[in-house]
C-alpha cells in the first residue's frame, strides 16, 4: 500500500464516533428534503398502496437474497448478490417511505408510517408484493432463474414509472432503472452458462425455470389500485410482450425450452397484490421480523 | 465562531462550498463528494445553509455518513445551522465523476468509469442493452500498467459502484467504478 493508500484509510478513522459504520435500524428518513406532496389529481390512499406493493416486492426478495449469503458457490456470487439484495432493499426503503409520507394526511392522527413500521409491524395479509418473490429457492439454478424473471420484468416496470406524474416515483424508478439493468444481466449469464452448459446443468436450469413459471402470470395481471392511478402507475398487462421478448431472447441463448407450465390459481381470486399469500411466505416474515417484534423500537 | 447570522455572504458562502466539497467519501476516501458528483449544492436558505447531495446506488449506506461529515465539519468551521437535503432526480451518473476524481481513482488503483450508458438507458428511448454474447465495448485500462489486456472477473465487488477485473499483462488484480 502507498503512503497516499494509507492515509486515506487512516482519514475513515479519524475522530470517529459511535454511530459511524453502525447500521442496523433507526435510520435516517431515505426521502429526506425531499418534497412528498402529492400531486393534485392524485389518487393519495392508491398511491400509497402502489407503493406498498413495489416496496414490499423488493423488500421480501432482498430478504430471500440474502438468506443465500454464505451458501453460494463462489465469492464472486456473493458480492454480487450482497449488492443485488443491498440495491432492491435501498428501493424498498424509498418506496415504502413514499408510501408512509402519501398515507400521512388520510390517517387518523395525520402521521403516516415509516419505513420500519411499515416493514416490520404489518401482519402478513397487510403485504401486497407477488408471489413469486416469496419461495426459497431449491439450488442456485433456481436462483438465477427467479432473478432472471424479476429482474426482467421489474426493469420493464420501472422504466415506464420513470415518466410517472408522481415526481417521487418517477426519481425512484429512474436510479432503479440504472440498477435493474445489471440485475438482469447479470442473471442472464448465468442462465445463459447454465443451460448452454453441461447435461447436468442443462436439466437443472430447465428444471428451475419449470418451477418458477406458475407464478409468472401474476405480474402481469391487472388490479384494482394499478387501474386507479392512470399516469402514475404502469399497466402490468402491457409488460407483458416486452418481457417476454427479453427471456425468450436469454431461453434461446441458453438453448432452453419456453417453460409451459399453468399459472398458480388464486385463492378465491386473490393473489399476491390482495394480500393472499403462499405458505411460505409465512416463515419468511417471521424471521424478517422477530428482532425488530421483540425488542420495539431497539436500533443496533 | 458562528456564521449562522452571515451564512447568506458571498465569502461565507464560498467558504462553505469548499468545506463541503473536501468531505471524503467514506468507501473512496481517496476522492472526495465533489470529486465524484455527489454533492449538488450548497446555498443560503433564510440564513441557514442547505447542502444537497445525491446517492449514487438506492441502497448505498454512505449516504448517511456523508451527511453527517458534512454537518460535523461545517459545524467546526462556524455553521450552526445546516440542513442536508437528498435530492434523487436526475438520478447519479458515473458520468458525473470528474476529471479530478477519474486521476485520483486512478492513482488508488481503481479504473475509472467508461463513458455511461446514457444513450442506451429505456428513460431515453434506446433498449437497455443486455449481454448475450462477448462484450465488444470499449476495454478498461489496467490503472497500474496502462494495458488495456483486461478480462472483469466479477461484475459486483465490494462495493455497489464497482466490478473485479484482472490485468492480463501486469496480472494484478484492480477495481472498476461501474457505469450507471
């Protein structure tokens, strides 16, 4: 190391204070400074919701990713998962912040939740993200195969959002955008090596996909909070061909078949986005949830 | 020595801009927020002083760190009262790294970042580009040889701003800033 290297390491440790490094929750509001209003014409309680439902995809998967820490195969994966779950939580944390600062003014005491009330004190049928986002997945193909899908579909997403009329919104799908784009790329080559590889790993990522392919149909069907917010959110129905067009691409570099397996039913005609989940799910909150549940307000 | 009473002066004011544009950042410390673009502004409000900053990646945990250093040194040198603002649009370009901040990097051994993909983002109108097949962009100069005989070796490293790479002349390991 230089003796410039040195001193600009040694500058991190100079009059350092507690909380420096120290993170855990409590943390500062992500949207800080910046003008949460609402727009006129806007629909505040489905805004809200809608960003409930963003914000809890990307704080449920993060969760899964990084469930994953120290079970992948190389070094390499991990920081690069580290940084894919670090990216979707500081999204969750912005939109579920949106979602607190939209609700304020319809809620009783004029106060609407943060971003850790919101994630650690809702109950189960109170998160509205998809499905797809809640199952462990069974090896590291699944893995690349899930994130391959979400990622495609959610850069799709947030790139319509980017011309949202909520200016918050639009400012967060934007920075999303840059990020999602190295998600899926990085999905896509490992999907690409898998199935274009030996037999063995071939099978297992046709295997993957066939798995994850009956909760795919519910990105893309419409609700009633997304159908209330014309010029805000996107429609998810028309995500559908772009999406598609993006994984046939990657199937077909990957020498793999078009997995046709039928969607997941819903329950009662409810899915994900109403609040109706799959089992586990359940276990998934659970442990999201037990420190922040035990010790109320505790920040470490 | 407090400045809150003067903090709308011009010299107060320049004073301020160059306090602030001297933070480091905590995960480059070699480069400072200015150096890197994440410092916006710095402005006079009504007698207190408002500095903006902008975080590179949704998740980045520096930000807050930032934020602090700038109050914690802008407190030192005589500023009561500031406030530290986020501002999320436009969104952080790589781009925005500057000249200064591109030979510093350097220097530490770390590859500046391409030209970023502004072009190519769907926000603009272009497809987001998506790797099927070898990359033919530009290659990224080893920072210590100068060889552009590189291979990435990983697209995420220990922060969410940078990929691995090796040299292939020199063999020596480094760091890339990534495109955004």
């Amino acid at each position: 190391m230089t003796e410039d290297e040195f001193a600009a390491y040694q500058s991190l440790s100079e009059e350092t204070e507690d909380h420096r490094w120290a993170f855990g929750t409590g943390f500062t509001d992500p949207l800080e400074g910046i003008d949460a209003s609402v727009p006129d014409g806007v629909d505040a309680v489905a805004l809200a919701t809608y960003c409930l439902m963003l914000g809890d995809d990307a704080l449920i998967y993060s969760h899964r990713l990084q469930q994953w820490m120290t079970r992948l195969p190389e070094l390499e994966e991990e920081t690069a998962l580290a940084n894919i779950a670090l990216d979707l939580l500081g999204q969750a944390r912005m939109l579920l912040a949106r979602a607190g600062r939209a609700e304020a003014p319809r809620r009783p005491d004029g106060s609407g939740r943060d971003e850790d009330e919101l994630a650690f004190f809702r109950d189960e049928h109170e998160f509205r993200n998809v499905r797809l986002v809640e199952a462990l997945d069974a090896d590291f193909a699944e893995l690349t195969g899930r994130l391959l899908i979400f990622s495609s579909w959610r850069l799709a997403l947030f790139s319509r959002l980017t011309d949202s009329a909520d200016p918050v919104l639009a400012a967060i799908a934007a920075k999303g955008v840059k990020e999602l784009t190295y998600h899926r790329d990085y999905a896509a080559q490992w999907v690409i090596r898998l199935g274009d590889g030996t037999p063995l790993s071939h099978g297992k990522m046709q295997a993957a996909l066939d798995a994850v392919w009956p909760l795919v149909d519910e990105l893309f069907e419409a609700d009633s909070v997304t159908a209330a917010l014309s010029g805000v959110a996107a429609d998810p129905a028309a995500l559908r061909g772009e999406v598609g067009a993006v994984l046939d691409a990657v199937f077909d570099a990957a020498t793999l078949d078009h997995p046709g397996a039928a969607p997941m039913a819903r329950v009662a005609g409810k899915s994900g986005r109403d609040g109706v989940h799959t089992e586990a799910f359940g276990y998934l909150l659970a442990e999201l949830q037990s420190v922040a549940r035990a010790h109320p307000g505790a920040t470490w | 020595m407090t400045r809150t009473e003067g903090s709308g002066s011009g010299a107060d004011l320049a004073a301020a801009r160059e306090i602030a544009a001297a933070v480091p950042d905590p995960e480059l410390p070699m480069v400072t927020v200015a150096d890197l673009g994440i410092l916006r502004d710095v402005a006079a409000e009504d007698g207190r002083l408002v500095v903006t900053i902008t975080p590179t990646y949704s998740g980045c945990p520096a930000l807050r760190e930032i934020a602090h250093d700038l109050r914690r040194r802008l407190g030192q040198a005589g500023f009561a009262e500031v406030t530290v603002r986020t501002a999320l649009a436009p969104a952080w370009s790589s781009d925005w790294i500057t000249a200064a901040g591109r030979r510093k990097l350097r220097a530490a051994g770390i590859a500046p970042p391409r030209p970023g993909p502004a072009n190519q983002s769907p926000a603009r109108g272009g497809p987001v580009p998506l790797t099927l097949t070898a990359s033919r962009r530009e290659p990224v100069a080893c920072p210590r040889c100068g060889s552009r005989d590189t291979t990435q070796t990983a697209a995420f490293a220990a922060t969410a701003c940078k990929a691995l790479f090796r040299c292939e002349t020199c063999r020596e390991p480094f760091e890339h800033v990534k495109e955004i």
